[in-house]
C-alpha cells in the first residue's frame, strides 16, 4: 500500500532555513509527480510545490518562489522541500502527496512553527 511519511519540521526563527523529507513506499516512485502541501490554521490547504516523476520539472506557489526548493532522489524515494528564509507566515504543517491513477495519497504531515 501506498505510504508517504514526512519529517524534518520543527521550531525555527524567521530568516531560518528547514529541509523537509517524505520517504515513500507502496508504489513506483519514480513515475509520479510528488507534491508538497500546507495547511495554516483556520485556513485552507494550498500548494506549495510540486515536481515530475524524473524530477525535470518544478513549480511553486507564489508565496515561496524563490525561498523554497523541491527535489527528489528517485534511488532513496524520497521528495524534499528546502525552505530558505522562513517567515511566520510559513507556520502550517506541511504535507506530502501523490496522485496515482485519479486517487490522491497523503502523509501525516509535519508542522513546521517560524517565531521568535
């Protein structure tokens, strides 16, 4: 079965950096885009980053273009998500997702807190 499992968030102070990982199982990693997701409380969740199943192609919600990466490691199938200069609006729990064959897999999430 399909299983996506995230970790590395944690407490940071603004203007720090965090690199999330979800380590995936169940399924043919490579042939997936992966996504990252994040939902703020009280608010909807959005997207955040999204790359390919080869991982050559990449894109961002407008928040964190330019402050975050996506990558992957098809050989360790595992997605990360580089997050540079961290603000307190970036304080949400972040997941990981994929969408095999119409149906959309989760992660548990990781929460991420950006204060002083």
């Amino acid at each position: 079965q399909v299983q996506l499992v995230e970790s590395g968030g944690g407490l940071v102070q603004p203007g720090g950096s965090l690199r999330l990982s979800c380590a995936a199982s169940g399924f043919t990693f490579s042939s997936y885009a992966m996504s990252w997701y994040r939902q703020a409380q009280g608010k909807e969740r959005e997207l955040v980053a999204a790359i390919s199943g080869p991982g050559g192609t990449t894109r961002y919600g407008d928040s964190v273009k330019g402050r975050f990466t996506i990558s992957r490691d098809n050989a360790k199938n595992t997605v990360y998500l580089q997050m540079n200069s961290l603000k307190p609006e970036d304080t949400a729990v972040y997941y990981c997702k994929s969408v095999q064959n119409g149906a959309s897999y989760w992660g548990q999430g990781t929460q991420v807190t950006v204060s002083s």
